[in-house]
C-alpha cells in the first residue's frame, strides 16, 4: 500500500469527505481492518482565503509547495490537494517535489470519458469559471467545456460556495439556482453532463436534482487516490 500526503483545510468540510471515503473505500476493496495510509496537512483556510482576495497567489504557492515538501519527507508517494480551486498552483506544486501529484480535473476527466461523455458544463468558485487552469486541463483530456458567462451568476455560485457550503449551510433557494444555472446551459450550451468543479458543491446539488449525469470532482479525485492507495494505478 502507497502512503497518500493530502493537503487539507479547504474547506474542512470537503476535507472531513476525503478522510472518510478514502478510509472506507479502502477498507471495503481491502476488507478486515484494512485503512488508508494517509498524512493530512490541514491548512488554516482563512489565511489563505485573505491571500486570495488580495491576489496574492504567489505566496499561496510557496505555502501549499512547503506543505508538499513537508508531506514527501514524512513518507508521502503521492500528493492531492483536496480543493479544485488550489489547483491554480498544481503545476507549480508538482515542479517543487520528487513524488507524483493526483491531478483532480485528470480524475473527473476520466469518469465523463467513461460514461462517453464529452460537452459538459463546469461549475466552481469565481477563479475556476472565469480562469482557464482547470477548463484547459480538461480540454487537454479531450472534453468541451462551458462555463457561465453571466457575471451575476458567477458572483452568485462564487457566494454561495463560500459563504455557505463553505460553512456546512445547506440552502434550499441555492439549490435551486444551481439546477436553474445548469438547466440553462443544457439549453443554451447542449451540455450533456456537468462537472461540479468545487468539492462542496456535492452537498448541495444531487444527481436527482438534474436531467443529465452529475461528475463530482471530490468523488472522482477520492477514487482515484484509493486506487493509487492500493496500487491499482
């Protein structure tokens, strides 16, 4: 079994979901008492969160590329950071360390091309909308892409991520307007799935909720880091 370095705190709630299905998981292919070896270095969000606001994106890398280092010489193989948004910084991470980094948008890529599934739709926070380092990561994998484009409703997904999911509020009027948002793509884009592209988003939005299949970047990235766990991959 590989010893898998997560870089965690982002928020804690997706946090708290990659600790416990990579454990289960784990146990359920190994079976008996069988759990993940597993090194958690669990950020303080709100000092990060202040460094994004202000743009400082380059001492976010130096921090998150330090925990990685960290993480490597405790015994880590490889490394995931357990937020879409970090992911800005992955390849600046990945070029600081000797150890592989489980890229989360390779892992939901893989699940759409599974199911045949190539127009999708992308949801997140502000940056993985309106920046390109996860869209074009994706497209690298063969996908075609849309985000919103209406301003409002990216400050509106970008609010109720943060200021809610974030938090563990689960609203059901922000429900709503994910399903709307997606709706509306669906009919103006032709979307045939949709990547929810932050790891709390999953609290919210169901696969019940839609019409056209719903790949969770948390789940598809926790997946294949128990496969890398277990040395399937």
């Amino acid at each position: 079994m590989k010893t898998i370095g997560i870089i965690g705190g982002m928020s804690y709630e997706s946090s708290i979901h990659y600790y416990e299905r990579i454990n289960k998981q784990v146990n359920d292919l190994a079976g008996n008492l069988t759990c993940a070896r597993m090194i958690i270095y669990n950020v303080n969000f709100e000092e990060i969160r202040k460094l994004m606001l202000t743009n400082e994106w380059e001492k976010i890398g130096v921090e998150l590329a330090k925990i990685a280092r960290i993480l490597e010489k405790a015994g880590a193989d490889y490394i995931a950071i357990a937020t879409n948004t970090m992911h800005k910084l992955a390849d600046y991470v990945q070029n600081q360390i000797n150890i592989p980094l489980i890229h989360i948008a390779d892992c939901v890529a893989d699940k759409c091309k599974k199911s045949k599934v190539y127009n999708v739709g992308l949801l997140g926070t502000k940056y993985t909308m309106t920046e390109n380092f996860l869209v074009d990561r994706l497209k690298k994998n063969d996908l075609t892409v849309s985000v919103p484009q209406n301003e409002e409703e990216i400050n509106e997904i970008d609010r109720i991520i943060f200021d809610e999911l974030c938090k563990g509020q689960i609203n059901e009027n922000s429900k709503k307007y994910f399903v709307d948002v997606i709706n509306n793509m669906v009919n103006e884009k032709g979307i045939e799935g949709i990547i929810l592209g932050c790891t709390e988003i999953e609290m919210l939005v169901k696969q019940n909720d839609l019409n056209i299949p719903i790949f969770d970047t948390t789940q598809s990235h926790i997946d294949s880091i128990v496969d890398y766990s277990l040395e399937k991959k």
